[in-house]
C-alpha cells in the first residue's frame, strides 16, 4: 500500500513538473525570455529531472526509485544554484571555484545518464569519446592531437560558457523548439490529426491505390505538425496499413510505404522536427528562408512517394476503397481544427512575425476554438493534459541538443573544428562528390543511432563548412546533411522507422526496411539536387524565375524515371529491362546541371514514353522480356 502511494505520489510530481516545464516556455516565450544561461539552464534542469522520474534506472526493482528521485533532486539543486548565481558564475569565466568545477561536472554525469536513460548509448558515447579526446588530447596523432585540457578548464567550458552544454543547440530547443513542440501537442489533441487522416481519405480513397496515397498525404500533413517518423508511423499507420493490405498491397510494401511518409514528417515545413529551428541558430539565418528554401524538395518527396504508390498500385491493378467521407462534410465538421495551423503559417511567410510570436497566437487559438467544437469541447482538464504532454515531449530535443553541445564546446576547445575543413577536404582528395559521398555515408551511419536534431548538429559543424569550403552554398550543404539524417529512419540495418511500420503491418522488419529505401529513393536522391541545382531552395539563392521552375521540372522528371525504373511501372507497367534500364540512366543524367546531359535525359524519358504509348495503342510490344529472349 505505501509502494502505491509512493508511485501515486511521483506521478503526480512529474505532472507537476511537466506542467511547469510547459507553462515556463510558454510565459518566457510570450513576455520575453530570461538571459542566456539562466533560461537554458531552467530549460534543461526541467526536462532532465522529469526523464529520471520517467526513465528508472530499473522498472523490476523499485527500491531503485530512491536513487532516481536522488539524482532529480541533485539537478534540481545544480540548477537552483546556477540560476541564482548567473551574476557571480558569469564574473568567474576562465577562474572557477571548487564548486562551480564540481557543479558543472556533475551536470555533465547527469546529462550523460539522462540522454543513456531517453534514446540509449549512442549520442552519450560519442560526447564522452570528445570529453577523452579533450582531456587526453596528446594521446592522439596528427594531425588530431592537442594541449590536453584539465578537469577544470573542461568544466569551465562546458558549463559557465554558452560554448558548450548551454550553447547554440540548447538555446534553439529553449527559444524555438519548446513553443512549436507545445504547439503540435495541443493541435494534435484538438483532433487535427484525425482530421487530417478523414480529409485525405475523402479526397484520395476512390482513387487507383487509395489507402496507400491516403498514407501519404496524411503524412504529409501530419508532418507539418509533427516531427517525429516513428510516432507518425504508430499515428497513422495503424489506419491506413491495414487498409493496404486489404486492397492487395504486400504487408512489407504497405509498412514500406507507411514508413516513407512518416519520415518525411521531419521534412516537412513549417516545423520540421526541430530542424528548421536549429539550422536557423546554427547558419544565423531567418528561420522564415530555412523553411520556405525547404517547401520544394519536401513537397518533391512525397510527390515522388505518390508516384511510386500509383506504380506498385498499377503494378497489381490495386483498386480505391468505397467507404469514404464526403468531401464537404469533412470540411465543414473539421475546418475549425486546421484554422491554428494556417493562421501560423499565415503570420509566418505573410507578415513576417517572429517564429515565436506566431506560435503564440496559434497556440492560443486552439483552446479558444475549442470551446465551439460540439465533437468534443475544449475543457480545463483538456488543457492540462495538454500542458503535461507537452512538457514529456520536450524532453528529447532538451537532452540531445545539451548533449551535442558538448561535443560542439569541445571542438571550439580544442580548436578540432577548425582544422577539421580541411582535413576532410584532403581525405575527399579535393573531389566533391567524393567528400559529398563520406557526408552522406556519416549522416545516415548517425542518423541510424542518433535523434535527427543531434545528427544534424554534429555534421553541420564537422563537416558543413568544409562543403561551403569547396564552393557549395551553405543552406545546400546543411540541407544535405539533414536529408540523409532523416532518411536514415528507412535504411537498413537501423532502420525505426520501417521497423515501426512492419510492426503493423505484421511483416518482415528487414525487407520492409529495404522495400521502404526503394520507395523513398527521393530522400537519396534530392539531397545531390540540392547541392547541383540549389534553385531549387526558394528565395536561398539568386535565380530566376525560368530558371527556378526549369530545375523543379528537372527533378520531377528525374523523380519519375527513377521510381519507373525501380517499380517496373511507367504510364503502365513495363515489360522490358532495357527500357528500365533507358529510365535509370536518364534519371542520373539529369542530377547534373550541365545543359548536354539535360537533353540526352529527356530524350530517354521521352523515348520510353512514346514506345509505351505505341505499345498501348497498337496492342502489342515492342521490346518485351520473351520477345528478347528470343532474339
């Protein structure tokens, strides 16, 4: 009986606290924030006490509950200390007391554990192989090797400075990240996902492989509120996968598919996981050019994933679904639940507020509509639950953006950053697209271990300025980092994402993973477009408007050659190798921005076209499989 009490008693408290995490984004977000260091520091002492009470060192043994209420309460303590000490800490930079020494090492022990506890070993070991690398630094050959650091100067570092654990990643999660994050909770709860899912069956369900182009466009819109692939997947995926399957589609194609549409849910403007709002931070740039620049190739994915639906639903002459809503009847019954999310976009690209003042008024709407939703009313308990939710689900992006920033302070301690330009640039041996193909390689090796915003965040400062170095525009290069941090959710053999959906779908994790590369190839491929083409990126570059809409042309072109190639289906199913063959080699002549190459790749495509035409019209083939063998 007292055991119970007790857990009643920690689930309350870590309501509590994730209310009051909540609410101190909200209030700092609306009438200004803190100084620097104390509102990261309030930012992280907040989510990393809760993801002890949350996270137990042990779930049998719950003698082991002391000793996680113990190290809450110790963060709690580092925090109050900190926060009531800025004036004093920020005089002593470069001379810390005993106790600040002792403070900040403590606080990096604890962030370590709390990140191990919330996404597992991975991004912890490496924060403490560059905290090794730190203090052992002579250890290492050139041209690695360096001064080696005390305990001291490494606590200094990382914890009375804005270099390293409260440095830029942190202050995204704290300035951006939290209010977007608060303000996807509260629209999903009012039932806008739901309502996404029934608008894109209405539109979407009769048509040719209905419940797998239901998939994606409930994806894509779920994604402009939501961020993370694997919860989109469970959202989403437990409706329309077994609605695949039902009109024929393989159980590994529809978790193939399910998955695809998910992970581009981290793509997708205007909130972008937390990408958007770190690359900002990172580049120095407007929030509003990092998510316009991101509208074309995020749209270019699932327009590129649609194509491929319609393929594999040709393939197996994959009928619609009857059972759908009416059109107008969804849009009247659910149009107040999308209002928030187009009068945030609204303040957003139209009148050029502030990232956070927009979300503010969005977020504001939501309970205020609420109350004339007759579904179901927008109540107190609702809006608590709502606080709560939000407060668990800023957890992740605290703890990972405060652990990258320690390996970020420690480049900038070490002066690693700085020499590592051009130690990629010699390891590429000076050739782009090699070094591109060592980026790529490194994004989707992290990305299958790592949150995407971590991933993000180790690359965009290992390896992004040695891509500007070598003449490529810097949002091409961070954008090309992210891509393939993203897409590392559907590649094999780490692949969350796919397992998700195969989970639902009851099938094979690893072919489901490898059939979701085949479907999402535009993940792999836009990511080159962005560096030769980078018109693409709106408003990021100086083009013209010809010039703009030729390139998206260009890559809505090589899109449908290559998932024709892939799927074997291309205005209708293809019978012969060689004309597959013709599509994916026309496919990679048009990666290149050189004027010959565009012309040989439309004339392929063109050929292909007009011999499937024929073949449809006169009734018989060409250059099939049997009439090859033969000759």
């Amino acid at each position: 009986m007292r055991l119970g009490n007790h857990i009643n008693y920690l689930v309350k408290i870590v309501k509590i606290l994730s209310i009051g995490f909540a609410l101190f984004q909200i209030y700092t977000a609306a009438f200004g924030q803190l100084p620097a260091f104390q509102q990261r520091l309030a930012h992280l002492t907040f989510a990393l006490s809760i993801t002890f009470l949350v996270k137990p060192i042990s779930s049998r043994k719950i003698g082991w509950r002391a000793v996680d209420v113990l190290l809450a309460v110790i963060t709690f303590v580092i925090g109050i200390y900190g926060f009531n000490q800025y004036e004093s800490l920020s005089q002593r930079v470069g001379d810390p007391s005993i106790i600040d020494v002792v403070m900040g090492l403590a606080l990096v022990v604890l962030l370590l554990e709390g990140t191990r506890r919330l996404i597992g070993w991975f991004l912890p070991a490496i924060a403490l192989l560059f905290i090794f690398y730190a203090r052992y630094g002579r250890l290492f050959p050139e041209p690695f090797t360096n001064a080696g650091y005390d305990w001291t100067r490494i606590a200094n570092d990382l914890y009375l400075t804005t270099n390293g654990i409260f440095g830029t990643p942190l202050g995204a999660s704290t300035s951006l990240v939290a209010i977007f994050v608060i303000f996807a909770a509260f629209l999903e709860r009012s039932g806008a996902g739901m309502a996404f899912i029934e608008l894109a069956q209405a539109f979407f369900g009769r048509i040719r492989g209905g419940p797998a182009k239901i998939a994606v466009v409930a994806s894509g819109f779920m994604g402009m509120i939501s961020g993370s692939a694997v919860a989109n997947v469970v959202g989403t995926g437990s409706f329309t996968i077994p609605l695949m399957k039902r009109i024929g589609l393989k159980p590994e194609i529809a978790g193939g598919v399910e998955s695809v549409a998910s992970t581009g849910s981290q793509l997708m403007p205007p909130i972008m996981g937390a990408a958007a709002f770190i690359m900002a931070e990172v580049m120095g740039e407007p929030y509003v050019k990092i998510v316009i620049a991101a509208i074309i190739p995020a749209v270019m994915y699932y327009l590129s994933l649609f194509i491929a639906v319609d393929s594999e639903a040709l393939k197996i002459k994959a009928s619609g679904i009857n059972e759908v809503p009416n059109k107008w009847s969804v849009l009247v019954q659910k149009w107040i639940m999308f209002v928030p999310l187009v009068v945030l976009i609204y303040f957003l690209v139209v009148l050029r507020a502030t990232p956070t003042r927009s979300a503010i008024i969005a977020l504001v709407l939501i309970p205020l509509l609420g109350l004339f939703n007759r579904q179901e009313r927008f109540n107190f308990n609702m809006l608590l639950e709502c606080l709560e939710r939000s407060g668990r689900n800023l957890l992740e992006v605290a703890l990972t953006c405060a652990c990258a920033g320690i390996i970020v302070g420690v480049l900038m301690l070490t002066g690693l950053g700085l020499n590592l330009t051009s130690i990629m640039i010699d390891l590429a041996g000076g050739k782009l697209i090699i070094l591109l193909v060592l980026t790529m390689v490194s994004s989707i090796i992290l990305g299958m271990g790592l949150p995407t915003s971590a991933c993000y965040v180790i690359l965009a400062v290992l390896v992004a300025p040695a891509l500007v170095t070598m003449g490529v525009e810097p949002i091409s290069a961070h954008m090309f980092i992210l891509f393939f941090g993203v897409i590392a959710n559907i590649t094999p053999p780490v692949a969350l994402a796919a397992y998700a959906g195969a989970a639902i779908a009851e099938s094979n994790p690893f072919k489901t993973g490898w059939i979701a590369c085949r479907l999402g190839i535009a993940g792999f491929i836009i990511p080159f477009y962005l560096i030769f083409r980078p018109q693409i990126l709106l408003g990021a570059v100086d083009a013209s408007l010809t010039s703009i809409l030729f390139n998206i042309f260009t890559l809505l072109v090589g899109i449908c050659a290559i998932n024709g190639a892939l799927s074997g289906a291309f205005l209708r199913p293809i019978n012969s190798p060689v004309l597959r063959i013709f599509l994916g080699v026309a496919s990679i002549l048009l990666f290149f921005p050189l004027y010959i190459m565009d012309v040989i790749g439309y004339v392929l495509v063109a050929l292909v076209a007009a011999i499937l035409i024929f073949e449809q019209v006169a009734g018989r083939t060409l250059l099939s499989r049997q009439r090859l063998v033969k000759k």
